[in-house]
C-alpha cells in the first residue's frame, strides 16, 4: 500500500505530518510531496517535525493569486502522480492545494482520503474560497476523516455512504500535544524574544490575549473593525496586553498602517511566529480572539475561551459548549464579548471536543486496515488460481 501525502500550507503540514508519521510507522509506504503554496512558514513546520518531502513543486511565486496556485499545482500534481503511482492521496481540509490535488487525482482515477473531511458553514463565500474548496473535495473523496460527529451528520446529509466516513477527531489537536510535549521537555525551544516578552506581560500581572486575524472577507474593511475594536478594549482595560503575529499579507500591512495600530498602547505587534512559539503563545494566554479555524480548534483544546472574529465557524461545537463567541466583524459587538469574556474570567478544563490526541494513529490503522484486505484479497485471488486445473485445448 503506498499513500501520497500532499501539504502546501502551514496548516496542511501541522494536520497531515502526524499522520504521514503514524502511516510510516506501522509500515505504510507513505510518499511526502510539497506544493510549497506557502514555503516560509511551511519550511518552519517541516523542521519542527524533522521531516523533508520526496518531491517540492515549489509553486509559490510574489502576489499568487487563487488561480496561479490551482494551475500549478493541478499541472505539476500529474506528474507526481504518474511517477509515484500512489494507492491513495491524502490530502487534508480546505486549502487549495489540497483541492487541485484531489481534483489531479480524480482525473487519474487515483482514490482520495480526505482529512479533516465535513466541516461546512452553509456559505460559500464564508470562509473564502475555503468552504468550496472543501465541499468539491468531498465530492470526489473516497474515504473521509471526520473530526466530530456535526462532521459525520454533514457528509451523511450530503449523500456519502455511512461505511466511507471514518470518525477520528482532528488531527491538529495530535499535533498540539505533540509540540506542548516537547516544549515541556525543553526538546523544543522558544524565540527568546518572545519568552522575554511574555514573562515581562507576566511580571506586570497583564492579562495576555493571542490575536489573529488575517482572512480574505475581512480585507474591505473588517480587519479595519477589528483593529479599532482591539484597541478601544486596550483603552478601556491596561490590563489586557494583547499580542498580534500579524500576517504579511498587503492587506493585512494595509490596514494595520490606516489604523495606526501600532502605536497603540498594550498592543504587541510580532512578526508571524512558528508553529512552537504559537502553541507557546496559546498556553500562555487567557483568552484568544481570532478568526482562524485551527486556533479555535486548539485554543478550546487548552480550556481557553475564543472569541471567533468571523461572520460565521464551520466549527460551532465550541459555541454550544460556551467556550467560543462568534462576533462576526462589528466593531461594537467585538467589544461587547472582548468586554464580557474579560470581565467574567470563566475557567475551562481542557477538552476532547475536537479530539483526543489520537486520530492520526486511527486513520493510519484504518489505512493499514485497507492493505490488509487488498493483501488477503491478492491472496484469495492466486490460491484460487492454483486450484484450477491446467487448460487443456480439446480442440481438433
């Protein structure tokens, strides 16, 4: 059985490099390619695992648009997958090179496993172009890697047979324990600037909020909102400091300098941080406010409350627990849940909602389940035909 693994994203290697592990350590031949959509933080990932993929297609180029990224890697995935000749490609999520990769191998009739499969906001525009991105790939997908079982019920109303839906948790909380592990054991080590700076925060007994915020509908003013709402709070609690990795995108520089945001006081403006000195931030903070997908994953993982900076979360098993606030990117009503989770300080164990550490291992083991059968199929196949008596030509 050998398996295409296919990452382009930070957020396709933290979720699929537990799982290419977990395959080749039960003996699952499971091939590493790279699209390197993204390759600076993507490369930090790699490093963190100690892993180096058997193919970079390196299709990243200055200002890449959706369109640059689906063609380059559709193209350049044919080749791969002519050369391999892969058994399954796995791919994880919503990225888009994980769609121009199922969407390869469709076209050459090669099976899809989908990881983190099921996740749907009900919009297509939310989050963009995200949610088509996943739900194409689900149409095509043979095997699918459900987090939660919103997850399941999903795939199930979307027609997929129950027995091609594996329930597995998300394997971005595999990758959380993995990276907290290692940081506690000092394997891992944490930007020294950012340790002074969080045991300053601590020193002064400031509250420390992680913030993020970088997703394509905030550009035409949402992230503006969000910045204003960031700083009233700031004004109206000194004890809050809030931490901002902000992402490089333009639009992200763009609003930052028309909001003056970074001379606002008990606002810390970081360059974007690698996956350990992220998970280092989670632990550290008291709340988060973000609108990224894997934050709220792993925040709520860690018992901290979320506020999700986004109209609408293809993950709402937070909100119906009361641990994640979904605000959308209104100024006033930002400030009003910022205000609220700030002032009531609730305290949450941590949790398994969206996984308990353990689904890279079960979908290996499901993988490995699959050679299994193909293996005493194979074997079935040549004792039946050693059985058979020798062909005789009986005629004249």
């Amino acid at each position: 059985m050998k398996i295409l693994t296919v990452i382009g994203t930070r957020p396709d290697a933290i979720k699929l490099l537990p799982v290419h592990i977990a395959a080749k350590a039960i003996g699952i031949e499971s091939v590493l390619c790279s699209t390197a959509q993204h390759i600076g933080m993507l490369d930090q990932v790699l490093d963190i695992f100690k892993v180096t993929p058997d193919f970079n297609l390196q299709v990243m180029q200055n200002n890449q648009d959706l369109f640059h990224v689906t063609n380059n890697v559709l193209i350049r995935m044919k080749e791969v997958l002519n050369a391999v000749k892969p058994d399954l490609v796995l791919v994880q999520g919503d990225t888009t090179t994980s769609f121009a990769t199922a969407l390869a191998a469709f076209y050459l009739k090669i099976p899809i496993g989908h990881v983190e499969a099921g996740l749907r906001t009900g919009s297509m525009y939310a989050p963009y172009p995200e949610e088509m991105n996943r739900r194409f790939i689900g149409m095509v997908a043979m095997y699918h890697f459900a987090a939660t079982s919103l997850n399941v019920a999903n795939l199930l109303s979307e027609g997929i047979g129950r027995a091609r839906i594996i329930l597995t948790g998300n394997t971005v909380v595999d990758a959380l324990y993995t990276i907290i592990e290692q940081i506690r054991q000092g394997h891992i080590k944490i930007s020294p600037p950012l340790k002074e700076l969080i045991e300053d925060l601590k020193s002064k007994d400031k509250t420390i909020v992680l913030l993020t915020a970088h997703r394509r509908e905030s550009f035409n003013g949402g992230l503006h909102n969000i910045f204003r709402a960031v700083q009233e709070i700031a004004l109206l609690h000194p004890e809050i400091a809030f931490i901002y990795p902000h992402h490089p995108n333009p639009h992200v520089q763009k609003a930052l300098t028309e909001t003056n945001i970074s001379k606002s006081s008990g606002i810390h403006l970081l360059p974007p941080l690698n996956y350990s000195d992220l998970v280092y931030c989670l632990l550290e903070s008291t709340w988060v406010a973000t609108d990224s997908g894997g934050i709220q994953e792993e925040a709520i993982s860690l018992g901290k409350q979320v506020i999700i900076l986004r109209e609408l979360t293809e993950r709402i098993e937070g909100v119906w627990a009361n641990m994640a606030y979904l605000t959308g990117t209104n100024t006033n009503n930002i400030i009003k849940h910022m205000n609220s989770v700030h002032l009531q300080q609730k305290h949450f164990s941590a949790t398994n909602i969206y996984g308990d550490g353990q689904a890279s291992k079960k979908i290996a083991s499901f993988i490995g389940a699959i050679r299994q059968e193909q293996q005493q199929a194979i074997g079935a196949l040549n004792a039946l035909i050693q059985q058979q008596p020798p062909y005789e030509n009986t005629n004249p």
